[in-house]
C-alpha cells in the first residue's frame, strides 16, 4: 500500500510541479491532466471509487478541454512563449512564500496528533448508493444551490465569452 | 478476479502466495487483451468486407481464404513501415499520442462483463468508470494534432475535443435512465436487472429511446462515420493521425476500433441484456453460452455500426453540434422523465402507455423545432 | 416522416450486401476486375514505353540509329551509339539503344518522329523492377521485340505500317557475327552512366536553363565519336551541324559557303545514314556528282528534299 | 498496511504549496487559473483524506469534495471565460498588463 501510495504521490507531485514550470502551455495543460489523474488514483486508493470516477469525468473530460480551448483561442496555436512569469524579480518571492507555506503546514502537521492515525475499515460497499440518498434528504438544499450555481455559471460564462456585436 | 485467485488455491496450493495473486490479476487482463485484439482483427475484416459488397466490390480477398488473413497482412506492413516524425513536431507529445488513444479503449474493458461470471474488475461504479474512461481518449488524440504542427491534424484534434465534449453530454444522461431503473452502477448488476421475459431496458419506451441516443452517441464518441468529421479524408486528409506512419498509425487504428467495440459491449451490457439469453444459467456451459450471446448481441451492434458508415454520409459540424445540444439532450432529458413516469406509474401498462406518450409527444415537438429552421444565406468574406 | 430518407439509405445499401452475395448475375454487379487473374482489354491505342520493332530476326532491326529519337526526346532518356565495323565504317544500327524508363514519360514523340517505323510504343505496363538504376534501364535486346508481337498488340496500326512501308529490303550487311551487345554500362565510366542516368542533370548547372536542351550533348561522351567519323572538319566549322536548329536558319548559316556545306544545311544534321552516309559524306557525294538521288534524306522530309531540288538545280547538277 | 494520516496532510500540503507558488509566479493568466486548479484539487483530496480516516460512517466528507468539485468546474468555466473575454480587450493574456480597470 506504501509503495502505491508513493508512487501515485510522485507522480501528483511531478503533475504539479510540472504544470507550474514548463513554459509551453499546452504542455502544462497535458502536465495538469497528469496531475488529475494522480488525484484520481488516489480516491481510488482511499476507496472514494465514485469521487474516482467524478474526479476523471469532470477534470480530465471537461475543466483539463475546456482549459485547452481557452488556450487554443488565445495564443499563438503552437503555445509557445508561455513564459515563467517572472513579475520583475518578484517571482523569487511568490516561491519563498509557497516554501514557507509548505514549511509551515509540514510542521503543523507534524505536530498534530492525528499524524499517525489509521483508516477505519473501508467501507465501499453502496457508497454510491448512500451519496445518491443524501443528496436527494439531508444535502438537497446545497444540492438546489449547486444547481443554481452551475446554471449561473453556465449562463454567466456564455454571457462573457460572447463576442460583442461589432458596431458598424 | 478473487474468483481466479480462490480457483488456483484450490487446485495448486502449493503455488506461492504472491504468484497465485498475479496469476490472477493477469491472467483475466491476458484473457480479455487475447479476445478482444481477435475480434478487433476480425473486425477489420468485417468491415472492409462489408463496405465493399455494400459498394458492390468484392473487399479483401487476397490473403488467406476469402482474405481472412488481411488483418495479419495490414499489421506486419505497418509494423515494418518507417516511422516518420515531422522534423517541426513535439517529439515526446507526438509519440505519447497514439499510447495513449489505446490506454483507455482497454481500461473500459476492464468493466464490461463478457460473460456470466467474468468481468475482469466488477467496479461498483462501472459504468460511470467506463463512461469516464472512455473520455480520457479526447486528450490523446488532441495531443496527436498538435504535437504533430499540422494545421489539418490541429483542426481535426479540435473538431474531434469538440464533437467528444458535445456528445459525453446526452450520452451520460441516456445512461442515467439504465442507472435508475436498475439502482446500481455496477455493470453486472445492471445486466441481472435485465432479466425475465423481455426484461431487456431496450424493450421499454424510454430504454429504447435511451439506447438510440446512446449507441449514436458511442458512434460519434469513437468517430464512427456518420460522425466522423475528426478524420474527414475529403475535408481535413486524415484528421489527427495524418502525421502518423508505421506502427504509431497501427495503434491508432487499433485504439479506434477497440473504442468501437468497447462501446459496442458497454451499450450491449446496458440495453441488450449483457451476457443474458437462453441458456446462459445453464450449471456447467453456462458461461459459453452467456459468452455467445454477448458477442451475438455485439455483433448486431457491430453490423449496426458498418451499415450506418456504408451508407450515411457525413455530418456538417454544425449540423453535429446541433444535433448533440439540440436534440439528443432535451430528448435525454425529457427520457428520465419518461422514465419516473414509469417508475411512479400505479402498474405497468399505464407506466408504459404514459411514458411512450410523453416521448412521443417530446420527439415530434423537438422534431418539429429543429426542422422548421432555416439558415441564412452564407456571406463570404472576400466576395464583396 | 423524419428519417425516411436515412431509412431509404439503409434498405438499399442491404440490397446491395445481400444482392452481391446471392443475386442471379452478381457477375455484372461485383465488376471488380481480379487483376492478375484476369485482365481488362486494353484500348488499343493504350502505350506505356517503346520499344523497337525487327523484321523477321531481332538481325533484321528497322532502327538506323539516326537519333532523331534521341534528338527529340523531351526527357532525353534515349541513348543510341551507332554500330561500327572494324574500320570504323557506320553499319547504320544502334550497338547500344537505352532507354531509362524511370525518366521516359511515355508520350510518344519518338514514334512520331521515326522515319523508319522503328519503335514503338508497348503497352505492356508491368515494369516494376528490383532494382532502382540498373533495372529500369532497357537495353536494346530487351527492346527488340518482332513486329508479330506489334501485330498482336496493336493489329490495326501494324497493318497500317506494313501498309506504308516499301517491301522489306535486304538485310544491309550480311549478318555479321554474333557479339554481345555492349550497353550502356560498360562503355561509360562510372560517373558519365549516373550524370546519364540522371537525364543530363548533372552536366546542366542548378537553375540555369539551357534551350535547346540539345547542344548540351556537344559536351556529352559521345561526342568525340561521332565527329571522328566525320569526314568534314571540325564541329565548329560547320555550325549548323545540328538538327535543333531549323532548315532556313542552317541555310542562312551556310549561305556564303560553297555548294557541298550548303547541301550539307540543308540536311537533317541527324547522321542517320539512310542514305548510305552521314550527311557530310551525303552531301559531298551530291556535290561531288557521285550521286543525284537528293530524295534520300529520310529525317529531313519534304522540305530537306525540297531545298536540295532547288540547290542542285541552282547548281545545274540536274 | 495502510500509511498513517501523516503522509496524505503532507502530499495536500505540498501540492497546495506548489499550486500556490505557480498562481503567484505564472504571468499567464491561463497558467494560474490552472495553478488554481492545483490548489482546489490539493483541498479536495484532503477532504477525501479525511474522510476516510476520521469519518464515523458518515459521508460528509464525499458529500463536501463532490460539491467542490462542481464549484471548481464553475469556477473554471467562468474563469476561463473572463480570460478570452480579457484576451479580446487586451489582445494579451499577461496578467501583469491588466492594470487598467476601464474596458
């Protein structure tokens, strides 16, 4: 289990790191579907096999495309010249406070007593079931909000992206 | 799998433990690979051999009897062909591409359930699994037009992003009609929900309608013809493997046609009844004959399949697009109100009855709307 | 109905799958032709490459090696040197006649212009060879074909040929021993062959154009041959010693020399030795009066024939 | 077998520190709303992480990364609106020359 766990970790990591260095965007594009995918495995490692699948359907097949038509519609088709920001020597700062942050949040970490905590049992059994249950009684309030939010969202993204009439 | 691993305590104890566990896991993912790459080869063959008595040719006949060996002969040419990598293309993105469009065609596999008692993994999300796997493909074959800086592969990686994106959408919710009538994602759960006399979900008025709009929706998934505007040859060459020779282009054809049949056995598991039919419980030669009907029952899917690209030419992208948003999805929508309806109904012929109207009433009407539009005429940009 | 057409499509469509599998005369319907097995009957005017037409024995060959093949060939993939004797006599045929048929593009202007009927086009189009260069040089045995066999694949046009041609004459020489036929190969150096092989390219510089593409062969290997047999004087001394040029022009060049380069002009400038010379050799025996007979210039045609009337009777030598 | 809690907070950490690090450094709008994404996904493993070491036989833990989830795909759409909508003013997509508010 260890060694899955690492394994997946290095590659989530290597997404990661990859998708915030690489200068070409599209590659970052394809270092980010990685990174998902390292996501993915390891809901299916925590036995979450539905947020699994969710997180492959949503991430990969509509965020990972939609990130690449925004893309395609804004650079050069080749997406080069995607530099590292380098916001007038600022960029040093922007990596000393995310180092400082990781630092941190190791030591706390660390320090927590819930480090060394095991899993309960796995319990994967009619989990789909349950979420489906909760969505429609304990959770159909947010579930409505969502619903909304998305409708919004959709109509709000079409409302922006939108080419304005041209006045002529 | 656990079944496999339980099998070889049994008869070989004295195997180790860990090989015993590898034995088991490979063992059924050799089985499905060796069944599967079999059928796509004859596949192939189907195919050319179907579309040219269409086209009142003879098709492949030359190697082997009636050409039975074209398969062999396409893949040892392919394999020996030089491999050609475009001087300007993204050398690591270019070679992942086609790896990559083969991946999630086999990782579907891993849910379908051939027969009784064998599926390879029996996910309790299956479908949802095989629905979402099947879209990672979208990505490869992006990766293939643009690591290969081709303008026609470019425009036939996005047209393919596109025609996917649009198209994952009516399919997901045709599927959630198969998913509330069975009340479960797992895949073999799904199949032994289809059981009884006409138990199969496309003898219903909504599974019907559900499974038309799915199977056209897995032709436009994996690029099948009428919807095969990614890989237009009389538009845009070959779409996004234009760049592609030799064995990467194998690989591509390979991941293409063994979408095809995923697909094929995802909408049999769904809608026909899986690996379910006369015979299939029978105690010992159960499992051969469920086999034998699921691949009879993909067969017919399969045949579908040939038929519809030996006759219907291709859509226009607007025409694919609209058909996506504007008719299969409402249709969609207006299905898992069939489908309550039903669910809800006092008992079963009123539930029939009352779903078939609503359909039939949803159809006309978006039939109607969609037809009565004309376009406008086209201005051209450089003439005046 | 929504659909019908689509529908419609499909039920033909199946008739065809079934009709092509159990239809009465399914024949007519699959009219694939299974190529190697069977074949389609060629047009009669189908050609693919030449080749060059003997009578009776692959001895009694109509080429004269005259090279007005060679001249007018726009690929230039022809290549002829003239047999010789031991004196280094014309025997008026080709030892070595090549044809590159990876640069031949099959148009047929080298049957047009043979005054002797002597090739023509094949159509015989499956020439894959294995190897690149060498294979897809024919050399004169494999060209050699009988006029039986142009009979047999283009009777209406053999018939006509035969037609035309004057009854076959003896053989001009008495059959001379059987030697290898040397080709092209072994009478050229290594790099010659290739610049050969490559269409003349490699003695043409990158991007110039040279019109007409025929005074490059003044530069070519062969050359020196031809004019070691001439009994005139050196090329340069008599310019128009060159059928690109045409007839008015050679004689305008000519027009202050004496009687025999002016008939000489006025000849094809090919060497072909249908008139039993090359055309000094003719010319002088015109002037010389060894010989009235003008009309023997076979390239030259009508107007050669025609201008050397005219000079002769200008001369008074008729 | 499993590994301890301890592991999981770290790897969220770390691919927090990351994603944050890319959104304060990348010049290309595209390129931080993707580090955003890293951040959201870096909270909703810990989410799920939670979950499955904490949870009482409950699902809140699912139940709140299946609701970030869908509010990331809106924030995404929408944000990458507002980026081709911004392209189209500014012919650019360099977050450092967006420093006008006016259109």
């Amino acid at each position: 289990m260890t060694i899955v766990f690492l394994t997946l970790s290095a590659i989530t990591v290597l997404g990661a790191l990859l998708a915030v260095t690489l200068r070409n965007l599209v590659h970052c594009l394809l270092a980010l579907v990685l990174f998902f995918m390292g996501i993915a495995g390891h809901f299916f490692l925590l036995k979450a096999d539905f947020l699994g699948a969710v997180q492959i359907l949503i991430y990969i097949g509509a965020v990972a495309v939609l990130i690449l038509f925004a893309i395609m519609l804004t650079r050069n088709i080749s997406g080069t010249e995607g530099g590292r920001g380098s916001l007038g020597g600022a960029w040093w700062l922007g990596v000393g406070i995310a180092t400082t942050l990781a630092g941190a949040m190791c030591v706390f970490v660390r320090r927590s007593d819930l480090v060394s905590k095991l899993p309960y049992g796995a319990t994967e059994e009619g989990v789909v079931k349950e979420i489906g249950k909760l969505l429609v009684t304990d959770w159909v309030v947010p579930l409505e909000i969502m619903a909304v939010l998305l409708t919004a969202a959709l109509i709000g993204a079409v409302v922006i992206a939108l080419e304005e009439e041209k006045k002529r | 799998m656990d079944a496999i691993y339980k099998l070889i305590q049994h008869y070989a104890p004295k195997i180790p433990d860990l090989l015993a566990l590898a034995l088991a896991v490979l063992l059924p993912i050799a089985i499905v690979m060796g069944v599967f790459l079999t059928v796509f080869a004859l596949l192939t063959w189907v195919e050319r051999k179907a579309l040219g008595r269409i086209q009142n040719r003879r098709g492949p006949n030359r190697v082997g009897p009636v050409g039975l060996f074209q398969p062999v002969a396409d893949g040892l040419k392919l394999l020996t062909k030089e491999d050609i990598v475009p001087a300007a293309a993204d050398k690591v993105v270019h070679f992942l591409a086609p790896v990559l469009t083969v991946v999630p065609a086999f990782m579907v596999l891993a849910v379908v359930p051939v027969a009784k008692g064998f599926v390879p993994v029996d996910l309790n999300i299956g479908v949802l699994f095989a629905l979402a796997v099947s879209t990672g493909s979208v990505l490869a074959l992006f990766m293939a037009g643009w690591a290969s800086r081709n303008k026609f592969s470019l425009l036939g990686a996005m047209r393919s992003v596109a025609q996917v994106v649009s198209y994952e959408v009516p399919m997901v919710m045709a599927a959630v009609v198969i998913l509330m009538a069975a009340g479960t994602l797992s895949s073999v759960g799904i199949v032994e929900a289809q059981r009884g006399l006409a138990g199969w979900f496309v003898f219903k008025p909504w599974g019907l309608v559900a499974f038309v709009i799915f199977q056209l929706c897995a032709m436009a998934e994996v690029a099948r013809t009428p919807f095969d505007l990614p890989e237009a040859e009389s538009e845009i060459v070959a779409g996004y493997h234009t760049e592609y020779s030799g064995f990467k282009f194998a690989l591509f054809q390979m991941g293409e046609y063994v979408a095809a049949i995923t697909m094929g056995g995802i909408t049999v598991t769904m809608f026909l009844g899986g690996y379910l039919g006369p015979g299939s419980d029978l105690p010992k030669i159960g499992w051969l004959v469920s086999a034998g009907w699921f691949f009879a029952k993909l067969g017919i899917i399969v045949v579908i399949n040939i038929w519809a690209r030996g006759t219907w030419p291709r859509v226009r992208v607007d025409q694919l697009l609209g058909f996506a948003w504007k008719l299969l999805l409402p249709l969609a929508l207006v299905n898992i109100v069939a489908m309550a309806i039903w669910h809800f109904a006092s008992n079963k012929l009123v539930g029939w009855g009352a779903s078939a109207v609503v359909l039939a009433v949803a159809i006309v009407a978006l039939v109607k709307i969609n037809t009565g539009q004309t376009f406008e005429k086209r201005s051209y940009r450089f003439i005046s | 109905m929504i659909g019908k057409g689509l529908m419609d499509g499909l039920v033909v469509t199946a008739k065809n799958f079934v009709g092509s599998y159990f239809d009465g005369n399914r024949k007519e319907r699959l009219f694939t032709y299974q190529y190697p097995e069977e074949r389609m009957p060629l047009p009669e005017n189908s050609r693919t490459f030449p080749f060059l037409v003997y009578d009776g024995t692959p001895d009694q060959m109509r080429c004269t090696a005259c090279k007005v093949c060679e001249t007018e060939c726009p690929p230039q993939c022809i290549c002829i040197v003239m047999d010789r004797d031991a004196n280094g006599k014309p025997l008026r045929r080709p030892t070595v006649f090549d044809i590159d048929t990876s640069v031949c593009m099959q148009c047929g202007i080298c049957v047009e212009v043979c005054p002797f009927n002597a090739i023509k086009m094949d159509c015989d189009f499956e020439r894959s060879q294995y190897a690149r260069f060498d294979d897809l040089i024919t050399h004169l045995p494999t060209l050699l074909k009988s006029n039986e066999y142009y009979h047999q694949i283009k009777s209406a046009e053999a018939t006509r040929v035969d037609a035309t041609r004057k009854p076959a004459k003896k053989p001009a020489a008495a059959p001379t021993p059987v030697k290898p036929v040397p080709t092209s190969t072994d009478m050229r150096t290594e790099d010659e062959r290739q610049a050969w092989q490559r269409g003349y390219q490699g003695e043409v510089g990158a991007g110039e154009i040279v019109w007409p593409p025929v005074v490059l062969k003044k530069q070519s290997a062969r050359t020196p041959l031809e004019q070691s047999v001439s009994s005139a004087p050196a090329a340069n001394d008599v310019p128009w010693h060159d059928s690109g040029i045409e007839l008015e022009k050679r004689m305008e060049m000519a027009k202050e020399r004496p009687l025999a380069d002016k008939l000489m002009a006025a000849m094809a400038q090919v060497d072909c030795q249908a008139c039993g010379y090359d055309c000094r050799g003719y010319a002088n025996a015109l002037a010389s009066g060894e010989s009235k007979d003008y009309s023997r210039c076979a390239p030259g045609e009508e107007p050669t024939k025609n201008m050397l009337e005219k000079l002769m009777k200008e001369a008074g030598k008729i | 077998m499993s590994v301890p809690l301890g592991y999981y907070l770290i790897l969220g950490g770390v691919l927090f520190a990351i994603g944050l690090c890319g959104a304060l450094t990348r010049k290309n709008a595209i390129a931080v709303l993707m580090s955003i994404e890293i951040m959201f996904n870096a909270a909703i493993l810990n989410f799920v992480v939670f979950w499955y070491y904490l949870h009482n036989g409950a699902l809140t833990g699912q139940m709140f990364a299946l609701f970030a989830i869908a509010v990331a795909a809106a924030e995404s759409a929408v944000g990458l609106a507002l980026v081709i909508s911004v392209y189209r003013h500014y012919k650019s997509v360099d977050v450092n020359e967006m420093r006008s508010l006016k259109g």
